[in-house]
C-alpha cells in the first residue's frame, strides 16, 4: 500500500512539475505580434491561407498572401501595402 501511494504521489508530481516548468518558461516570452511582454503566449491576429490573408477571421482583400509579412506592433506588409491592424495605411 506505501509502495502505491508513493508511486501515485511521485507520478503526480513529475505531470504537475512539468506544468509548472512550461508555465515559468512561457511567463518570459515577448509577444511577437504587438510586441509586448506578456504572462501568456498568445497568437498573431493575421492569419494567411489558401492564398489568402486575414486579421482576427476577416478577409484583408487585395493582400498578396505570397509575400505577406506579420511585423511588430499589430503592423504587416505585402508587396503593395502595410496594414496597421488588419487596416491598410494610405
């Protein structure tokens, strides 16, 4: 009976010490999006497929997904245009 008790405390102390491992690495990470340090990993709003590109779902029309590229501080840019936001700047 100690031997399964100690076994179950060991195994639940490797899965929870791994948690904890991965939560103190992702606590030092920049986000690369906006360009703030944040807790939590978090992912870009423009998001490129099918030959297509979008901000947070949204269609960007007339973005060159082949050359598309996701900047600092919510910027991107294609051949064309740089996008503030998912908002093409004049």
């Amino acid at each position: 009976m100690k031997k399964l008790f100690l076994l179950t405390f060991l195994l639940l102390g490797f899965a929870f010490g791994d948690v904890s491992a991965q939560d103190r690495h992702d606590g030092h990470r920049t986000h690369e999006a906006y360009g703030q340090h944040d807790r939590h990993h978090h992912r870009s709003p423009y998001f490129v497929n099918d030959g297509k590109v979008f901000f947070e779902g949204r269609e960007i029309k007339d973005a060159s997904a082949s050359s598309f590229e996701i900047l600092k501080d919510g910027y991107a840019k294609d051949i064309w245009n740089v996008y503030y936001y998912g908002k093409t700047i004049d």
